[in-house]
C-alpha cells in the first residue's frame, strides 16, 4: 500500500507538467489559472491520490469541521447509547463529523485521544460518561470549546449537561403517591453514587410535599443489576414489610425485583406496582408486564452537548453553564 | 542476496528500472501504468520476495499512530459494544488511538467520514456493522489497510471477519441432542439474514449427522425481539407439539419464550430446555435460570481486525482473508 500523503505538490506539477505555483493555485481555488492546467493539475491530483495535509486545508478554510467525543464507556457498553446517537445526528445536522474515542476509562489513552482531537484542529470537545459523575477530565480539552455530557467536574469549571436526578426521584415518588400509594418500598443501589443521593432526595421530598413520613424499613439495597435487584426484594418481602409499590433504582434492579415478587406469589402490577429508571431499552419495554420507568435523557443530551458548542451562546455571569434535563415519566404496565 | 525482510519499494524500483512511484502504482493496481513497466515490477517482486504489507510499514515513515473504525450502529446500540471494547484495547497495546465515527448507515455521512479519516491520513480502517450481513463499504476505504468486521462484501474483494454462524448453530443443535433431546423446537427470527440461514444450515447438518430427521412443525418464526419469542414460544406451546429443547435464535428471543414457557406452567429447564444465541450482556446472565448460548466473538473480532491491520500478513493467493471466529458455548443452567 501507498500511502497517499507522501505524495506531494512536486509530484502532482511534475505529473502535470506545470510550476508548483500552478498547483498551488489550483489547490486554493485562485481564480488565475488556466482551464487547461487546472484539468491538468485535477487528472494528477486523481492519478496519484493526492490529498492536502488536513492542516493545510484548515488553514484555507479554518474550519475542520469535525468535533471530537471522548467517552469512557458509552461506545462499549449497552448503557448510553442514545448519547452518542443524539450527539451524532446533531452534529451531522450542522455538516459536522463526530470523531470519537471510547477510553475505557484509561487516562494515559484519554490524553492520547484529547492531544490527537488537538491536532487534528477539531473544532470543540465533548467528554461524556457513561453514568452521571464527577469527572477530571484532562485539563487539555480547555484547548478548544469543551462541554461534559452525564457528568460535570466538582469545580463547575466547564459547562456541562446532566440528567435531572433530583427532579426524576421527585417525580417518580410523586406518580405513585397520585396512585394511591402509601407504603412505598426503595430498591436501592449499594454504591452511593450521584444518581442515587439525587434520587433519594427527591423521593424525600416528594413524600414530605405529601405528608408521608419517610420509613427507613422500606429502603433495601443492592447491586445495580438483575441479581442486586432480585436479593433487595427479597430481603423486603422477606422481612414481611407492608409496602403496595417499589421505586427501583434502574431497570435492572427491576428486572430481578420482579422475579423475587413472582417467587413470593404476587403479581405485577395487581399486588406490587413497580416503577423503574433509565428506559434501558434492551429491558424495560421487554419484561412481562412491561416496566414504567422514568427515562435518562441520553439522547436529548447528546443533542444538548453539541448544540453547545456549535450555536451562539449567552453571556454568562455565574460561570459555565450546568444544564440539568428532564428524566421524562414512560408509561406501560407495571402501575 | 537480499534479506527478504529489508526489500523496500526503492530496492523494487531500482532492480525493475523505473520509479518508486510506478512501484507503488502496481503495487496498488492503479491503471496508469505501462504494460512494459508492469511486467518490470512484477518481475522484481518475484524476484527479491518482496511482501507488500512490509512495504505499507516501510512507507510509513510519517505514522499517525491512528486508525479509523467506522461503525453503522455499534456505538449507538445495545448489541455489539464488546467489538468497540476488543478493537480499542488491542488498538491501544500497539499504541495506536482509535477514531470510531458511527453513523447510523447514512451513506453521505459514511463517505464523508472515510474522507475525513484519509484527510487526517489514518494507517488504517476498520468497517464493522452491528450485525453480519453483507455491505457495500465506500471504494474510498481501500486508499489505505483496510478490513470489514462483522460483515464482508459480496465479491470478498476486502479481508473480513465475521463469527461462524454456521459452525455456533452446529454446535449449539449438537450440544442438545448430546443430552439427550430429540424433539428440537427452533424460535427463528423472521428476516431471512446471513446469521439466521447459517444457523439453520448448522442445525440441519447437526440433526443429520446424528440420524435425526428435521420436522419443519418445530419451528416457528418471529420478531428477533422478547416479544417475537413470545409469540413464536406460544404458537408452538398452543399447537401442541411435542418438544423438550427450544434453540432460539437470539437471547432476546429466549426472554420472550421464558414468559411463554412459564405461562403455560412449564419450567426451564425441566420441562424445557433453552439455548440462545449472541451471550448479550444485558440479557443472558440476567434471565432466571440464566441463560445457556453461543457467544457472539465480539471483542475476539474487534481484536482480530485490529491485528490485521497492524501485523504482517503472510501472501494469500487465494483473495482477501475471510476470517470466520468461534461462537464459544457459554453454560448457564437452562439446559
């Protein structure tokens, strides 16, 4: 194989039999050129393969038109897909290429990905998480416009978009109360991650708002998974609490919630009401009876994110922006 | 006598008598070239051993250390993340950085990206699809390496790899009759693609070789989704024919045929066993029983494209390598 950037400018006026500055003419589009050597010069340029350094072409231009997408895991993992699809039609929308690099969290290759978006003159950056946390990204993404997607840097030094975790606990708690709910059971993650403290402080509020007192009883925790899910119901039921639904932390937890309550004899949504979180697609419209959930805004912060950075924004006086999207209530079968 | 491992295009050149751009010109079947000087270079080829991929190596002086992944859906979806995750970690063992643009099949975006990818002079690129099938790549991928992972072009002009679909669905038959089953029903998904019509080549030459005759009342057909096992698991059940294993044709369909199987009282795997297919991450493990399949060699393929592109190749004569990679049993206890 040839590779076509050792071809140069030299080669392509030899092969056309003119100066390099024809070329060079050519190349910039300059209008004084005759038509016969501009053919000339294009049949060389296509004979040889010729493609301009991508930094020539940007000093014509200034503009690559590309944007670079660092992620951890979201190009890996069946989580948060729709961040990437969201982010990827937008950009596509405005003539943009999304180049993205999946670190599997490994900080020597994020560096690595952030030095090789710089030189590739990518027009902005974002870095995005798979789950919504605090992050350190590489101080070199300040380099160009950078926003973080599902996560945000403790300092609040860049802009960033995120799920509103507060308001989707609220609002989940709130549905089942407007249901006539009282005794409601928490399936907890055991990690006390961000998503998890929003939520809980949301449940909490929705309940007081409601003049319901919050009964440690019901909480149970476990793994964010379909086995964490199923012992946490377990251990509810087994212990005999009172309780008509269940907020689960994901849809996974749900996936097992709902094994163990068929294990005791009861029914979904007849005995138990159950709702879940994230709309992960793969489960929550798939279980029997399907999962209402509330949904992680992955998409619409992927669209989010890059609108940020390629349309005019507001003078801001309190610092970066921290966008926080609506987790929007999904309806089916479970309540 | 010429170390055969040294032989550069300039050694090439110099034994056939003409330039190192003619040599490379042949070397890329580029048409521009005389017969005469063909004929030159060919005979030199021969002559001094010369491999071209060591060329690609040699020529490479300037590396940029990238390669580009193009994917249709495998950052944006659910089903087939491991290859991102396999390609990317061998990726990055060779030091290499991995620019993935997804673009959800849109050919303008597709050709578009490839341009960018040549533009930033990637060593390579790698063209993978969410699930195999054959495609049309843009002509523009083989300006450089290039391979085609989880797909392959009908005229096999370009190196693939793909999983041996025909092969898992051997093995997969295999293993039930092994214990024992005889009367085999198969959730099929309706769309005829690659995967479905191998698998059932597989099963079919299984049956055949241990004297058991194929009974078209054992299959049933439906979405490749939990409800389309659903529906397919009932319309066997309701039937009323008589079987002891289901092989689905994914695990998604497995879920679905679970619902079904425990509707009608039956139990996995007592009543019934259950194999499915792919080893999807969200969903096999998860399932109660867990679930018993055939893994899709996605992080196997990820790395084998990688490899391909960045070792040296021996000479085929026989066209572009067609790769088929093992779908590995994974044992659960459905069966």
């Amino acid at each position: 194989m040839v590779n076509r950037s050792k071809v140069t400018i030299h080669d392509i006026a030899s092969r056309a039999g003119v100066g390099v500055g024809t070329v060079s003419r050519v190349l910039n589009d300059h209008p004084n050129v005759s038509p016969k050597a501009k053919a000339a010069v294009r049949a060389a340029i296509a004979e040889l393969g010729y493609r301009p350094s991508s930094a020539a072409k940007t000093l014509r231009t200034n503009r690559t038109h590309v944007l670079g997408f660092i992620t951890d895991t979201i190009a890996s993992t069946p989580y948060a897909g729709q961040i990437t699809r969201g982010a990827q039609a937008t950009a596509w929308q405005y003539g943009k290429i999304l180049l993205l690099v999946n670190s599997e969290g490994d900080v020597t290759l994020e560096n690595a990905a952030v030095e090789t978006m710089l030189d590739r003159q990518v027009e902005g950056i974002i870095y995005a998480t798979m789950y919504h946390r605090a992050v350190t990204p590489p101080a070199s993404i300040k380099a160009v416009p950078s926003v973080l997607l599902d996560c945000f840097d403790v300092e609040h030094a860049l802009p960033s978009v995120v799920p509103d975790d507060r308001r989707g606990g609220y609002r989940a708690t709130e549905i089942l109360i407007e249901r006539g709910h009282r005794r409601i059971g928490y399936l907890n993650q055991e990690d006390p991650i961000v998503a998890r403290t929003l939520r809980m402080e949301g449940c909490r509020a929705a309940l007081a708002d409601h003049g319901i007192a919050f009964d440690d009883a019901l909480v149970a925790y476990g793994n964010s998974d379909p086995d964490g899910g199923y012992a946490a119901m377990r251990d509810l039921l087994g212990r005999g609490v009172s309780l008509t639904a269940v907020f689960c932390f994901n849809d996974r937890m749900a996936m097992g919630a709902y094994d163990a309550i068929r294990e005791y004899g009861l029914k979904v949504p007849r005995d138990i009401a159950v709702i879940g979180y994230d709309n992960q697609e793969l489960i929550a419209a798939s279980l029997r009876p399907s999962l209402s959930t509330m949904e992680l805004p992955h998409y619409a912060m992927g669209v989010w994110a890059v609108r940020y950075l390629l349309e005019e924004q507001p003078p801001s006086t309190n610092g970066p922006i921290q966008a926080k999207l609506e987790c929007p209530f999904v309806e089916r079968q479970s309540l």
